[in-house]
C-alpha cells in the first residue's frame, strides 16, 4: 500500500502545475511593464567651412539671403523674429518700408560690425535712370569665430516706391565700441 500511495502523489506532482508554470501562463490583473528602446542622438553635424554660397574678403565672408532663407533664419532666431514684427502705423515694417538683409561671419570673430548700403531705384516710373536715394548704416555687437548672423537693413523708403538696397559692406571690427549697439540710422539724400 505505501508503494501505491507513493506512487500516487508521485503522479499527482507530475500532473499538479507547478507555481511558476501558472504565473507564466495564467493573465494576472497587474500592469505590464514596457521595455523601452533607449534611444541614442547623434549631434548634428558641424558646419562647414567657409559656408557655402558666402564671398569671402579678408577674414569677413558675407551672403545676401533669399526670401526664403531669410524666413528659414527667422524661425530660429528670436532677435531677426523680433525685427521683422516692428509694426510702423500697424504695417509690419518690412511691408511699409524697403528692407534688406545681409548674412556675415568672420573667421576670427569681431568685437563690433558695421554694415553700409545704399537705397537705390528708379528716378520716375518713365525714367528708368537709377538714382541713390539714401544711406543705411546698421551696426550690430560681437560674434564670435565663424557665427553666422542674420543683419536686418531698413530705410525709410516707402515699399511701393520700388527701391532697392545695394553696394551692401561690412565691416568687422576688432576695436573697443565707441557707440551704442544695436542701431540703424538711415540718411535720405535730399533731391
């Protein structure tokens, strides 16, 4: 008889689910615990040097930016975001006034810049004869080595006059500032 009962709970081992074989397979009412993927960034890549599309004078590279460039910088610039929202007489600025941009970096930095233009267009709508109708000369702070930096350049040219900025320079300075920075200050030439 103990050989029989032995044999019995022998049996009923094998066939009893042991307690691990039943977590495994029987659905608790307990969260389930995600494995999340960790996720690695690959810093963005450096850009390059000399930036393409700049003229390049001396250590100052300089590039006029399309419409398109300039709204593409403007999205990741609150400083150039801020300029272009001026409003004169509830009219954004550049939408009242004739305006002009200019992208600039130097190799070495600059304490200070200093970018010249010139407000040019039409004398009349029969004479097409190209006249210079007033001076822009905005001055902005320092940059450091190879910074790229979006300068906004607005006259007081009324926009549906058709006038142009032109014969755009830049300077970079590596001297104390003497003035106040940022400013514009346009100069209409009297007729």
């Amino acid at each position: 008889m103990i050989k029989r009962f032995s044999f019995l709970i022998m049996v009923a081992i094998l066939i009893a689910p042991t307690a691990d074989a039943a977590s495994e397979s029987a659905p608790s009412g307990h969260a389930v615990t995600m494995v999340k993927k960790k996720v690695t960034l690959s810093p963005s890549p450096s850009p390059t040097w000399p930036p393409k599309g700049f003229k390049k004078n001396g250590e100052v590279y300089a590039k006029i930016p399309t419409a398109k460039e300039l709204i593409g910088t403007a999205s990741n610039s609150k400083t150039l975001t801020r300029q272009l929202a001026q409003s004169v007489d509830g009219v954004r600025i550049c939408e009242k006034y004739s305006c002009g941009a200019v992208q600039v970096a130097s190799l070495n930095g600059c304490t200070w810049w200093e970018i010249t233009a010139q407000v040019v267009g039409q004398t009349s709508v029969e004479d097409k004869t190209i006249k210079v109708y007033g001076s822009i000369r905005t001055t902005i702070r320092e940059t450091a080595k190879r910074q790229i930096t979006t300068v906004l350049l607005i006259s007081r040219e009324l926009l549906p006059l058709r006038r142009t900025i032109s014969g755009i320079i830049a300077k970079c300075h590596h001297d104390a500032i003497s003035e106040k920075m940022p400013s514009t200050t346009y100069v209409p030439i009297s007729s």
